[in-house]
C-alpha cells in the first residue's frame, strides 16, 4: 500500500509540471489559434534565467526565480506576440506550425548564445551550461525529506512543486472566472471579432493569454529543471508530454486541461510502477504518454469541418510563372544543375562532392514533404520514421544475404505500409492535430519499432555499403552525386505529373472542399492513402541512399524530432514546389561546414533558423516563392510600361446606373443633429470593391433602414460603421467625431453597439457571461432576468445551446438596461420565427422610443418599414435611393431595389451615380 500512495504522490509532482505546461499551450491556442510548440524552448530559457542569476550569479532562489518566471517568461510572451504571433494568427496552419518550431530550436540556442558571449567576451561570471544536469530546486539545498508514511517521503523541492502547481491553479481559475480580464480573454479566445464590437480590446486580451501562458511554461521550465537539467531536448519532450493534457482538455478548458495534467503524471507512475506484463517490451513505460496522446488526438479532437488539413486558410499561392513559357520556367533550375556539374568536376574536393551528395540525399526525403503538405495541404512529423524504417530494413536485408536492389524495395515498401498507417488518423483528423498525432505515432516508433533487436541488430545497427548500380560504382562521391541527381530529377518529375493529373486535381478537390469532392465521387479515403503512401515511399527512398552514402544505419540516426527540423527547413524555402524542397536538402548539409568558417559557435545556425521561421508570419509561401513574385512583378511593371506606350483604344461606355434624387423634406420639421454620418464611403475586400461613394445619415432618436437584395454591400456598410472593415475613401463621423481610424472595441466604448448577423453572442460563454460583456454589474444583469425569465431559467447554460430566437433576445437585451447612442443591426431577422421576429422588433421600437438612434440592414422590408423613419436602399455598392419613410411606396422600392429607373419613365428628376 505505501508503494502505491508513493507513486501516486511522485507522480503528483511530474502531473504538475505537465498542468502547468499544458495550461500555457490551451491559452495560447485559445487566444489565438496558434499551438504554441515553441513553449517547451520558453521554459528552457527560463529554466536557464534561473540557473544563471542564482548558480552563476549567487542570487537567492527567491528572486532568481521571480525573475526568471515572471519577468523573463511574460516578456518573451509579449515581444512574439508583437513580433510574431499577432501577425502569424493570419497564416495558414503549416505556417503557424513551423514558425512556432522555429522558435523552439532557436530560442534556447538565443539563450545558451548569449550566455557564452557574456562569459567569454564580457567576462561575466556565469557558470557554463553546457552539460549542466545538476539545477537547483526551489526549495532549501540540500532539501529537507519527510516521511508520511513507511516507505513514503516527500522532499521539500517536491512538496513546492505540488503547492506551487495548486496556487497557480487556483489563481488562474479566479482570473479566469472572476475577473474583467478573464471574461475578456475568455470573449476574445471564443470570437475575436464579436469581443471587438463589446468593447474588448481583443489584442490586449491576446496579448494578456500570451504573456500568461509563457509565464506557466516558464513555471513549469524552472520547476522541471532539477530533472531534466539544461537540455533543451528534454524540455521539448516535456512540451510533447503535456501535449496529452491539452489534447484531453479539447485544447479549451484550462480547469480539465490541469486536472488531465495531474492525473496523466500518477498513471504514468504506476505503469511504469505495475506493468509487469510489458517489461518484455522496450520502451512500453517511457511510451505510455505518447501512446496516451495518440489516443486523445483519434477520440477526442475528431475534425468536425474541414479534415484534408490546412484548406482555405493555406489555399495554394498564385503561379508566378504562369505567364512565362516552359523553356524560361525550366531554365533557372537547368542553369543551376549545369553549374552543379561544372562544379563538381572541376572545383569540387572529395570532401565538397560528399556533403553535396548529402544535400541530394537530404532532397529526396525533403521532396515527400511536398507530396503530403504542399499538395495534400497535411502536416507530418513521421517522415523521419519512414526514414529510418526503410534503412533498417534494408540494411538487415543486405546484412542476410538479400540482393541490394530487392532490399531497396523491401525497405521502401516498408516504409510505404507505415505510411499507410499514419494515414489512418488522417481519415478522421485534420489541421493541428492531424500533425500532433503524426508526431506522436513518430515518437511511439523511436520509443517502441525501433527498439526491438531483431529490428536494430540489438541497437548495433546494420551496414549498408555502397553499392555498384548498373554496372557503376558509386564509391566516388561525384558518381554518387550524379546517380542521386537523376534519381531527384525522375522523382521531381514524378511529383510534378502527380499534381498536374486526375489523382492530382481529386486530391486539390478533398484538401478544398471534402464534402463537394464526395459528391463528385472522388474518394477522400483513397486519396489521403495516396498522398501518405507515395509521401513516406519517398522519403524511404531517400532514407536508404542517404544511409548507404554513410554506410551504416543505426535506430538513433534519424530521431522523431528530426521530421520537426526537416519540415521546418522545407517551409522555409517554400513547400509547394520541388525545386525549393531540392534547395532545401543542400542547405541542411553544407550550411554546418558553411558556417564554420564564419563562428565557431553552433548556435548560430539555429538562430537563424528560428528567424527564418519567425519569416514566415510575413511571407507564409517561402523564400523561393518571393524572388518569384518579385520578378512577376517586374514583368508586369515592364508590360504596364509598354502599354503606356502604345496608342490607347477607348474602350465602350458602360452604362450608368440612375439613382432617384431623395424626395425633399419638410422644412417645418425639426432636424435633429447626426449620430452617424457615412461620407462618400468606398470600401472593399482585398482588390475587390464593394462600396462606392456611399452617403448616409443617422439622426438623434431616428430610425433609419438600409434596404437591398443580397450582395449590395449591406453587410460591409455594417462592417464599415463598426470598425470591422477598413475604408479606402470618405469618412465615418460618430457622434461628431471622425472616428474613420478607430478599431471596433474604441467605438464601441463610444456607444456603439452591433448586432450582427450570426447572433452577437459568444457560445462558450454562459448566458450570464455575455451579459456581463457589455452590462457592468450584477444589478443591471438582475433587470434582464426580470424582463425575460427564460434567460434567467438558462443563466449558467452555455449560450450556445440557446435557440436562435433565445440568442437575439440574449444579443439585444443588454441595450434596454444600458442603451448606447446608436444600435446597428445586421439582418436581425434573419433565421427567425415570426413570433420571435415581432419580439425583436418590439425591442427595436422600445429603444427608439427611449431615444436610441438604430441603423437596420434588412433585405425584408415589411417589418422595417413599420418601425422606420427614414430608408437608405442600396444596389452594387451605391445608394440608389434615400428619403423619409412616407415616400417609400413600392415603385420607388423597386426602383431602388434593381438601380435602374423603372418603366414606363416617369418625369423624377435623377442623377447619375
């Protein structure tokens, strides 16, 4: 019995570490979509912070530690959310995965660098880190043990491990629940653009989530540190550890998320404890959490939308080449393999012609990444298993006898059944975590496959000499370089066919559109076995060569963590064409020697790595694929020359749509001062204009209704007057001010409440958490209970399960106890019964009798008209009619309506647009 309490208060003290780190990721990714893999390199800096200032710099363990976790930790926090993470939330998902990566190899090497220039440029006395695996813990040193029971002890590093872990807990469940900033986090973490129009300023609250989450990865990190040492490896398996807790908390819940922490430390205790049965299985105990993790992944996180994987956020880029002939699409990449050549025939030492066979090597398996992700829109981190799966497998082949061309096959056959098994998760996952369960079958391949004897020559490893193909030697390095250029170019060409096909135009159809390709009966099945399968074929393949180029392979080679530097160096370059993949491969074997002329310090490449990811916030498409756009940009700076040129040729008149002068007002009626004015407003999406010119008036009290079919450009005149869409001419007066380049949440502190379209309320919030977004107290939040009870019934319900008609009343209930100046709603009755509608617009009418001043986007007139003082009808992005609500009869209508005058022509006097 004491056993079994021991393990499972040891493994309290591991769980802790996994809720800490795991509750920094599920804020992370709350606030803005973004799986934080770079915090397991943040806990290692802090980790290091802390070392430093107090072994190095002889500071108490209290300060060091304070500093090391509240002010380095939220720092970093803050600076990539400024730098970074702000601008990543945008990028498609490989983006956002990579760049993240970046960051996890670069930032402890940014760390560890500075450290060593302090030391032995500056001469500062710090303590060297390297291979430092002895950190001291929070507590007294050495540390004070006391036993609870017989058998059972807790030291006193342990005892503030556990106290530490429920402090914060407690902490962050209060901020989170009790307070202004919690709710605001919450709000924006569950719909940033709905936060805006509540007043929330959603990258303040981001930045809050961020600088939060690093400080609980720098708790964790500093926490670890007695364990783990100061490696960084081991902190990026502590990230993957803590992963799982995520995973199980939908990556949502920080409260489930700690608890899943807690309880994912005291059963990986007692397997490791009480599985006899798998002590004949290598690895099984240090595997559990992953295969926990997998587990997670498959059952609790099925993709519920998109399922080929990145989609519509990472839709392929525009072809810079489109415009050119094949011969000059061709020709830069035929230049370079003809410099290659001459190169290395005449220049090249024995030495250079290895490491260039190398790159070629590193190409081949680089090019799978193209396969999966640049084509299949799929992230995988299995590829450095494919990898070594295939060379084990030939190697033991040839070791027994086999022929070299039939162990080729074999081991790239191996490595295509694996692919087919990573595929499996991929029939239900996407995105994200689609790539943590291929990272996590990866690492149950380095923890489990590639432990077993029969497989590794019992960890010996297998040699795979150089074989003669064809009659050829290729124990020179420059025939190996050649044979392995041919063998690029056949797979190059290869993958270029694949794209250009049927299969390839069916796999494009499941990565846009899943459900629109089954229609079609293309087989989203099939596919994704496709891309997996020839994806890992290739990367076998080029696992093979690579090895039979050293000549021996062993299962340490080509580490699961492998496949996260590998994907990372392809993006860089840009994953979508083969070229940059090729480019790729020579980067990762020449720059080492590269840069070792320049320092001496093995930090820096990683640096640069990490900025090369941090690149990818801006230019998510890759190095390559700039140069590219910028020479079609100077094609067509070139042609837009020429033309100018040229004798220009009138093109046809267009017709001009008409628009009706609005109908003189009585000048005995009292005009009362504007709430909001529209001045020649043009606005857009991107290239594509929506809005023209378009003027409008909202007066003090008044109700004005903005009329037209679908796609006249109510919805960005909404988005226009609320600070969601950026103008490109004219201005947006509010209450006297010009408020044209204030962002949403600053006009809605001005008093100015939106109801959009899709229902104003946030669904993970419970109906008196959005109350509490725009009432201030519990008083105020007490009114609307009284005045609708079926809000009152589901106060502590989330507000997503309310009806559509429940979630407008729940939208507009908060301006009859705290009406703004002006109300904007955006098809309020879109979706609704007629009963429900009539209470909406008894609500509308209510608060234009108490003063409020509402702009209605309706494409249904009858219900606005009846409420109505004033109509705006607009056709194409223009204002085609306007004037008092009487002068609104249904020729007029129509005639706004169609933008056109209608016939028989009247004698209306009408101007052009």
């Amino acid at each position: 019995m004491s056993l079994f309490i021991g393990f499972i208060l040891t493994g309290l003290v591991s769980g802790a570490i996994y809720a800490l780190m795991a509750s920094g990721l599920v804020l992370s990714y709350t606030a803005s979509g973004i799986f934080n893999f770079a915090l397991g390199g943040i806990g290692f800096v802090s980790a290091l912070t802390y070392f430093e200032l107090h072994t190095g710099m002889g500071m108490p363990v209290i300060p060091a530690a304070v500093i090391a976790i509240c002010i380095v930790g939220p720092l970093i926090g803050l600076a990539l959310h400024r730098l970074m993470f702000n601008e990543l939330s945008k990028s498609g998902e490989v983006a956002q995965i990579v760049a993240t990566i970046g960051l996890l190899v670069a930032l402890p090497s940014l760390a560890l660098f500075i450290v060593e220039q302090l030391i032995n440029t500056f001469h500062v006395g710090l303590t060297d880190p390297t291979n430092q695996y002895s950190v001291p813990g929070l507590g007294p040193s050495p540390a004070h043990h006391w036993k609870l029971l017989a058998g059972v002890s807790v030291d006193s590093n342990q005892l503030i491990t556990f106290v530490a872990a429920v402090v914060v807990a407690t902490g962050l469940w209060f901020l989170l629940r009790k307070t202004s900033l919690g709710l605001a986090m919450r709000a924006t973490s569950d719909r940033r653009g709905l936060a805006a129009l509540r007043g929330i300023d959603p990258d303040r609250a981001s930045a809050a989530s961020w600088m939060l989450s690093c400080l609980l990865g720098g708790l964790a990190g500093v926490l670890a540190a007695p364990v783990l040492g100061l490696d960084s490896g081991g902190f990026t398996v502590l990230l993957v550890l803590s992963a799982t807790a995520a995973v199980f908390g939908r990556l949502r819940s920080v409260p489930v998320t700690f608890g899943i922490g807690l309880l994912l430390g005291v059963i990986q205790n007692l397997v490791a404890g009480y599985a006899d049965f798998a002590g004949g299985i290598p690895g099984f105990r240090s595997s559990f959490p992953v295969l926990l993790l997998f587990l997670g992944l498959l059952f609790f996180n099925r993709s519920r939308h998109r399922v080929a994987g990145s989609v519509a956020e990472d839709a392929p880029p525009p072809d810079y080449l489109a415009d050119l002939p094949p011969w000059r699409r061709i020709l830069p990449w035929a230049a370079t393999v003809l410099v290659l050549l001459v190169w290395l025939f005449t220049f090249a030492s024995d030495f250079w012609a290895g490491l260039a066979a190398q790159g070629l090597a590193f190409g081949l398996i680089f090019l799978s990444f193209v396969i999966v992700t640049g084509i299949g829109g799929m992230v995988s981190f299995a590829q450095a298993t494919f990898v070594t799966a295939a060379a084990l497998t030939t190697g033991a082949l040839t070791t027994h006898g086999v022929p070299f061309g039939g162990a080729v096959l074999a081991g790239v056959l191996t490595a295509t059944v694996l692919g087919a098994l990573v595929a499996l998760p991929a029939l239900r996952l996407g995105g994200r975590v689609l790539a943590l369960s291929t990272l996590a079958l990866a690492m149950i391949g380095d923890k489990l496959l590639f432990q077993l004897d029969w497989m590794t020559n019992n960890q010996l490893g297998w040699d795979l000499p150089i074989a003669a193909v064809a009659g050829f030697s290729l124990t020179d390095p420059r025939a190996m370089t050649v044979f392995l250029l041919l063998v690029a170019g056949i797979v190059s060409l290869g993958i270029i066919n694949l794209e250009r096909s049927s299969t390839g135009r069916a796999i494009l159809a499941v990565r846009s559109a899943p459900a629109a390709a089954a229609t079609h009966g293309i087989s989203a099945t099939r596919t994704k076995l496709v891309l997996f399968m020839s994806s890992a074929a290739v990367a076998g393949l080029g696992g093979v060569l690579a090895a039979m180029y050293n000549g021996r392979i062993i299962n340490t080679d080509y580490p699961a963590f492998a496949g996260f530097f590998w994907l990372a160096v392809v993006v860089v370059q840009g994953v979508r064409r083969v070229g940059p993949a090729l480019l790729a491969g020579f980067m990762v074997a020449m720059a080492p020697q590269v840069f070792s002329y320049v320092t001496d310090s093995p930090h820096i490449p990683n640096i640069l790595f990490g900025v090369g990811g941090m690149v990818l916030a801006k230019y998510p498409d890759g190095a390559v694929s700039q140069f590219s756009e910028m020479r079609h940009r100077r094609r067509q700076r070139k042609r837009a020359q020429g033309a100018d040129t040229a004798e220009a040729v009138p093109a046809p008149a267009a017709p001009v749509a008409k628009v009706t002068e609005p109908a003189p007002v009585a000048t005995d009626q009292p005009t009362e001062p504007a709430v909001l004015e529209l001045r020649g407003i043009d606005a857009g999406y991107g290239q594509v204009p929506v809005l023209r010119g378009v003027d409008l008036v909202v007066r003090r009290g008044a109700v004005v209704a903005l009329l037209g079919t679908n796609g006249a450009g109510k919805s960005t005149t909404v988005s226009v007057v609320t600070g969601q869409a950026a103008v490109t001419g004219g201005q947006v007066i509010f209450d006297g001010t010009d408020v044209t380049a204030w962002p949403a949440h600053r006009r809605a502190r001005a008093g100015l409440f939106t109801a959009p379209e899709a229902r104003g309320v946030f669904p993970g919030l419970t109906v008196e958490e959005n109350l509490g977004t725009w009432l201030r107290d519990a008083d105020e939040i007490a009114q609307i209970y009284d005045r609708f009870p079926i809000l009152a019934e589901r106060r502590r319900g989330p507000a997503g399960v309310l009806s559509g008609g429940e979630q407008q009343l729940l939208t507009l209930a908060p301006v009859l106890v705290r009406p703004p100046k002006l109300i904007v709603a955006d098809e309020p009755a879109l979706g609704l019964a007629p009963r429900v509608v009539d209470q909406i617009f008894e609500v509308f009418a209510e608060l234009r009798d108490r003063g409020v001043s509402l702009l209605l986007a309706e494409e249904k007139v009858h219900d606005v008209l009846a409420i109505a003082d004033e109509v705006v009808c607009l056709a194409t992005g223009r204002v085609t009619w306007s004037g008092p609500r009487q002068a609104a009869d249904e020729t007029r209508l129509a005639e706004a309506y169609l933008g056109i005058e209608a016939e028989p022509p009247t004698n209306r006097n009408t101007v052009q647009a």
